[in-house]
C-alpha cells in the first residue's frame, strides 16, 4: 500500500532513483520479516505446547502463506519497476 501511495507521488517521473527505491521498499521488506518472525515463533510455539500431530500441518500452512507473501513482494517489485520505467 505504501509502495503504490509513493508511485503516485513519482507518477510525472521517467525513473525513480535508489533512495527512492530503498524508501518505497523498506515498508515491505520490514512487513516481511515480521509476518516470517510470527509464523515462525507460531509454529516453534504451536510445537512446544500440542501434540506433534498438528505441528506439520501448522508448519506447511506457514509455508504456505510465507511463500504467498513472497509472491507478493515479488510481484510487486516488477508492477514497481514496470510504472517506473
């Protein structure tokens, strides 16, 4: 959401330099890792308080919606670079 709010911002640019593309892409990286820390601490919590039956399939539900958010990291870094250009 930040991303697209500073596209508008740079929409009468040709190109955006590396400050401003560190700046457009801080938000999301940091919204990263802090979705990986949850899920992980989740799934390490989930492990140490239940059975072990459903710690698989907490842990592939996890990687599932980790590898989701890295769709749309990535999807959004070629919609940036596509707008920018």
């Amino acid at each position: 959401m930040v991303t697209n709010i500073l596209l508008f911002g740079f929409e009468g640019y040709h190109s955006m330099t590396w400050n401003d593309m560190a700046l457009a892409w801080s938000p999301l990286v940091i919204l990263d890792f802090s979705i990986l820390a949850f899920l992980g601490g989740l799934l390490l919590w989930s492990a140490d308080k239940s059975e072990y039956r459903t710690t698989p399939v907490l842990g592939s539900i996890a990687s599932i919606l980790f590898l989701i958010n890295c769709w749309a990291a990535i999807n959004t870094y070629f919609v940036t670079n596509r707008t920018a250009s």
